[in-house]
C-alpha cells in the first residue's frame, strides 16, 4: 500500500480541548485512607494547575505554611489558613482533613488509573495500498483524535501512548488484511523487521503500509517487502534504502 510522500513534520498531536466539570460532586467514597492531608493538597494543586507558591500567596498565607504541610511538618496545622488554602482549592476544608466532603469538578485522584481512556495523535498521513501512487493530505489540519484504554496500550501492545499514532490507509495492495479506508495504528517505538509484520515504512518512493521481512544473510542487510494482494510483485530494499517508521499493531473498519 502507497502511502503520500512523508515528511516527519506531519506526524504531530493535535491540541485537544477538556472540559473540566463544574458541578460540585461529593467525593467521600472515592478517597482512600492511604491518602494523606498533603497527598490531598499536592494533588488538587497540581490539578488546577498551581504551584505551592501560589496557593499560599492567593491564600494569604505564608509559603512555610504551605510547604510544611507537603513536607510532613505539620499534620495539625491552623484551621483558619487552611480554611483560605480549602476555598483557593475550590474544596471543603474537610475533605482536605480527611477525604470526605465536597470538591469542584472531578477528583484529582484515580482509582485505577490504567483504566482511564488516553487519545493517540491521527497523524497526517495516509498510508496507500495501491500499485506505486503517492497519496497526499489536502489539509493539515488534525483528525480528531481516537481515545484506547490505557492498561491495553500498556499491558496488550506493551507501548507508549506518545509514540502510537493513527493513520488512514487506501488502496487494494494488502488485501484481504487491509481495505482501503481503513484505520491502522501504528507503533513508531516498533521499527526491527524481526518478528516479520505489517509496516508503514517509506521505500524511497513514499510512504507505504506492506509485510516486510529480513533477508537472511544479506549484505548488505535487505528486507523484503511484500504485498497480501499477490497482483502485486514483493520486492526488496537495503536497510539503508528504508526508513521503517513504525509497526502496524491494530486498525479498524467501517462495515
């Protein structure tokens, strides 16, 4: 499958937006005895986005007051500025005591966070499957992102969420594996022919989605590319013809 010319800078994350909550919602049950007063603090701070210093400085208090909490130095401090870090934390003051009590939005802390849903960049390239043509995107502008559970991405694919990204595929050359339209990710931290797999690589004539292999006791070292669709002839290429950019490690369909 022909994939359009690749240029490095394509593959990029788009920005994406969050809507943060809100709606106060109780969060009494959700917090775990393990968590202390500072484990609370450093935790709702760094989820808005603060720093210690900033939170005593809009609190009016002294930063000592503030790193000593996080530090361990103080279990019982003053109830009075904690009262002023509690409202600057958009939290009741008992929940940073003891866990229980409201808190504006979502909880700063996860239950299982390898069950949350973390999004993989779409990059701009479409990886072709036809005989030698060259696909080029029309836009730069990033596709919306496909969101995969964290604990498959880890445990499943063994992979970093940084370093996946999903493409489009067209064309008939990895058929019946692949269909054009086709959607593919790719793992870019995959790029050794060995075990032999599914690749987007560029061939030196442009990005391409095809089986390739290692050819024993090549010199220099080659791989062979081949294609699912036998209309179309395998091929090779040295290792310095190719620039491997990732391996193909799920992909979906439309019906």
């Amino acid at each position: 499958m022909r994939l359009f010319s690749y240029r490095s800078s394509l593959l990029t994350i788009p920005v994406q937006s969050y809507l943060i909550q809100n709606n106060p919602q109780p969060l009494g049950d959700k917090m775990t005895e393990h968590h202390s007063l500072a484990d609370r603090l450093h935790a709702r701070a760094h989820q808005l986005g603060l720093s210690p210093a900033h939170v005593a400085e809009m609190a009016g208090v002294n930063r000592s007051f503030v790193y000593d909490i996080l530090r361990g130095r103080s279990a019982r401090p003053g109830l009075d500025r904690l009262l002023a870090v509690a409202s600057v934390l958009k939290v009741e003051v008992e929940w940073l005591i003891h866990g229980i009590g409201d808190i504006e939005g979502p909880s700063p802390f996860l239950e299982n966070p390898d069950e949350t849903f973390v999004p993989i960049a779409h990059a701009a390239v479409r990886p072709s499957m036809g005989g030698g043509s060259v696909a080029l995107e029309e836009y730069d502008e990033p596709s919306r992102a496909y969101h995969f559970r964290k604990s498959w991405i880890k445990q499943g694919l063994k992979a970093s969420p940084s370093q996946l990204r999903i493409m489009k595929v067209e064309g008939d050359s990895m058929e019946p594996t692949l269909f054009d339209g086709d959607t593919v990710l790719v793992d870019m931290d995959r790029k050794a022919p060995n075990p032999p797999g599914i690749f987007v690589l560029d061939d030196g004539m442009g990005l391409v989605a095809k089986r390739i292999q290692h050819v024993p006791n090549s010199d220099p070292p080659a791989v062979r590319v081949i294609s699912d669709n036998k209309h179309y002839p395998e091929y090779e290429r040295t290792a310095e013809e190719i620039n491997i950019i990732g391996r193909i490690r799920w992909f979906a369909r439309e019906i």
